[in-house]
C-alpha cells in the first residue's frame, strides 16, 4: 500500500470522546504538507471544536489546520433540532458539479437533507452567536477555566490536566505524581463521576480514566467558580477512593 491507496485522512482538531487529547505540539503542521505532497484530502471532524468551543469560530483556526473537507453539527443549532453540513473548498465542489453535470443529475441528497425547520434553527443560532459575540465570550472566560483546570493538578489523584477554551479534562493516576495507569476494571472515572454528582456536578466520564468538562458557551467567570468549587468539593473523596486502590 502507499498514497495511491489512501484516499483522504480525518481528524479532529483535538480528540474529544476519546479523552479531550490536544494534538502534539507540530503535529498538524507536519501532517498538512505530507498530505498535500501525495494528493490527500483532509477532512477536519469539527462537530465538538466548532463554533467557538476552543476560543475561535473553527478548531482549525486555533491548530493552523487547513482542510480540504470540514463536517460540523451539535453547535450548528445549539442541539435545538438535529442537523450537520459539511463544507468544501471551491476544488471540491468543482469536482462534485462536474461530475453531477456528466451523470445528469446530483447524487448527493439525502431523505432529510435542507429540512427546512432545522435550517431555520441553525440560521437563527448563527445570527445569536453574532449578535452575542460568543466567540469573543469564550475567551474573555478561558483563561479562569483553564486557571481552574490547572489548579486540580494538586489532587494526588489526578496525573494530568488541560484545557483550551471551554474544553478540559483531568486525568486520573493510580499513584501520586505519576503517570501510573488505574486498572480499566476499576471503572475509577465512573465512580469519580458518582461523587461529584452527589455534589451537584454533572460530567462525563472519559475512556482515559478522566472527566471531561466541557461547559455551555455562555457560561460566566462566577458559574465557572462555582463549577470547579463543586469539582474540588468532591476530590477528597475521589482521593481517598484513588488511595484504596489495590497497587
């Protein structure tokens, strides 16, 4: 196999469902002139980075990434109605009509594609992500999320922690100041998530052990307070979880 075979590559901007990993420092830009060298697409999965969530419009403004293809939804309409898109460069959709012109026809639609109501939603959020400036909101806030995130690191739990924008996780360790992976049959994210929903936090659980936290747009400097004075209101316990961990 070679570049002949590979017909596009993928990627988030950074990893969300699978554990909020930003990308190494480079990375991008070493990949982007690989794939233009051989002919490859790039498709940037923005349906969690996009529309603010990592203090610019696109993922791919704050990593440098310039895609070929771009995919978004959630944001698009808030999660009002359901709905995504998928934007292209004029190359492609060149490509796209001249081969719609050959066959006659555009062998692209879809049974629900332009649904009319979810449109209607999607237009409005836009307009209400404009006139509110949330972009400009998501980074007057981001430097106290990523403060607090940051601030976790003293748990003895918790090996790892980061943050851009209003996207974080912390990571858990089976012993203090390492890297030390917690057993998978622990299910210790989980049972972290138990706790500080008993503090009235809800999060979600992350497949590397850690808890995402990955707050609304809007939110203000005093609620994040509020949210990570919940989240540390519950570390005792985690930690004192994480110290009867059998090693």
């Amino acid at each position: 196999e070679g570049a002949d075979t590979i017909g596009a590559f993928i990627a988030e901007p950074l990893m969300g469902a699978g554990g909020v990993i930003m990308p190494p420092e480079g990375y991008f830009e070493a990949l982007q002139p690989i794939l233009k060298k051989h002919d490859i697409l790039l498709i940037a999965d923005e349906v969690i980075c996009g529309f603010g969530r990592t203090g610019n419009m696109w993922g791919c403004l704050t990593y440098d990434i310039k895609p070929d293809i771009l995919t978004c939804a959630k944001a698009l309409s808030s999660a009002y109605l359901p709905i995504s898109a998928v934007l292209v460069t004029d190359a492609i959709a060149g490509g796209v009509e001249e081969q719609a012109n050959r066959l006659g026809m555009f062998g692209h639609g879809y049974t629900y594609s332009a649904h009319p109501v979810p449109a209607a939603v999607a237009l409005r959020t836009m307009q209400l992500m404009e006139e509110r400036d949330i972009v400009g909101q998501v980074r007057s806030v981001a430097p106290v999320f990523a403060e607090r995130m940051e601030a976790l690191n003293r748990y003895d739990s918790i090996g790892d922690t980061r943050a851009i924008g209003l996207i974080g996780c912390f990571e858990f360790v089976a012993e203090p100041g390492s890297r030390k992976k917690i057993d998978p049959a622990e299910k210790f994210a989980q049972k972290a998530m138990a706790k500080l929903q008993e503090k009235g936090v809800i999060l979600r659980a992350m497949p590397v052990d850690g808890i995402a936290v990955c707050p609304p747009l809007i939110i203000t400097a005093d609620e994040i307070h509020r949210l990570y004075d919940c989240i540390e209101a519950a570390m005792p316990e985690i930690d004192a979880m994480a110290a009867g961990l059998d090693r």
